[in-house]
C-alpha cells in the first residue's frame, strides 16, 4: 500500500510535514491515531516504531502528543519503541521514551528486555539509565539474564555495572550457559578478565548446565576449540575452588 510506506518512510527520515499531511489524507472519518495506526505493516510495525529505531524525536512527540498513540506499543514480535531506540543505541530517544512512560521492563516473545539488548551491546550510559527507572537486572529471557549477554560479548564495564546492581552471577536459564561458562567459551580476548570479575562476584566455579555439567568440561571444550586464555582461566578456577578432578564430561 502506497500510503503505508509514504507514512513509514516519513517516520524514517523525520518528516513530520508529510506524515501530517498522509494522516490527514486517509484519514476516513476513524480518527488520526487509527488512521496512522492502519500504516502499520504486517509485522504491525508502524510509524512509532520507526521513528524510535531512527531517533526522530520530532516525530515520536507528534505521535504520542498530540495523536495519543501508546507509547509502549508492541509489534507483532513484542518489540516496543523502547526496544527498538535502545537496539540503536539511541540515547536521546530511549530517555525520551521513559519520560514519556516507555515501560522499562517491556519484553518481546522471548523475554528480551531493553536491558537485555543494552547489555550485549555494551552500552553502559543507557544500561545505567534503564537500571535507575527499575529495570529488572535478573531478568529471564531465551537467550539467558542480562550478564551473561555482556558476559558473551565482552563487555567488561556492563558487566561491572550489572553486578554492581546486584547482578546474580550464577543464574541461567534453562538450558544456557551461566555467564561464567559462556565467558570461558566466547574465545575474546577479555575472557580472562571477565572470568576473573565474575569469580570475584561470587561465580560458583563448579557450577554448571546440562551441557557443561562443570566449568573444567567447557574449558577442555573451549582447548579443543584453541580458546586463548586457558591456562590462566584454568588456575582462576582451581583457586576459587574448582573440582579439578570432574570426570562427567
């Protein structure tokens, strides 16, 4: 439909001038918050989405001003505004949002929060602001707790934050990994230094998963692998009191 993405592609490019104009063209008599919640596409991602995603504030005003659209309007997937700025790394946006009402505990259908994708992204000045507005830092989704997203990706200075913000180390969810595990098998060169800081938090070192029933099983895993970094993860095990004689694996 010719008119959706003329709205959409409005919403990208921050022009408000034109997404004025197109509501109030098609508008048939409903309104303009339902005529510009009709342009959503049929992931039921519309106009709010977009300009979120691409920081135009301009345009997120007008919507949730003067339009009354939800500000914690979800797509097809779960995504909301807030989900979206904080994947792009949109700080200005996501502050906006959340001074708007943006739930900061909004999740998709995987249980994936703002905090979630802040948190592998690296991006501390949003994880803190997410965490002061009460974002869930034990949060549970498909892909494990916020920590063990930084864990995986290396970010030292998230993961720092989250546990400073009593981030439980040893938490996982179903069959993932514990972020201990997951530093151990990421292969980064910090992997070291974030299995040091988790240790240090109080990372049980014999813990582990059904696929990893110890942390000496993922790291002969990660040897096998070539994973930089053993020997030293190894003794930083063995001194916080490994099993170095597990044999389940």
């Amino acid at each position: 439909m010719e008119s959706r993405r003329e709205a959409i592609s409005a919403a990208i490019d921050g022009d408000l001038n034109r997404l004025k104009e197109l509501v109030v063209e098609y508008d048939d008599g409903r309104g303009l918050a339902d005529t510009v919640m009709s342009f959503n596409n049929e992931n039921g991602r519309g106009a709010i989405h977009y300009a979120a995603a691409k920081g135009k504030l301009n345009v997120l005003d007008y919507l949730i001003e003067d339009l009354g659209i939800d500000v914690n309007l979800k797509d097809e997937r779960g995504d909301s505004p807030l989900l979206h700025a904080t994947f792009q790394g949109n700080m200005n946006t996501v502050q906006y949002l959340l001074g708007k009402g943006a739930d900061p505990n909004t999740s998709d259908c995987k249980g994936y929060t703002p905090l979630h994708s802040a948190s592998a992204k690296g991006y501390t000045e949003i994880l803190t602001l997410l965490l002061s507005r009460g974002a869930d830092v034990n949060a549970f989704s498909d892909f494990g707790t916020p920590l063990e997203m930084a864990a995986g990706e290396g970010h030292l200075e998230a993961m720092q934050i989250l546990l400073d913000h009593n981030a439980n180390p040893n938490l996982f969810c179903s069959h993932l990994f514990t972020p201990l595990t997951t530093s151990i098998l990421s292969g980064l060169p910090q992997s070291v230094r974030c299995v040091k800081l988790l240790l240090e938090a109080g990372a049980d070192p014999n813990s582990g998963t059904h696929d990893f029933p110890s942390l000496i099983a993922a790291v002969a895993v990660a040897v096998a692998s070539a994973v930089e970094g053993l020997t030293t993860i190894l003794k930083l095990l063995i001194q916080a009191g490994a099993n170095p004689d597990v044999t389940n694996f």
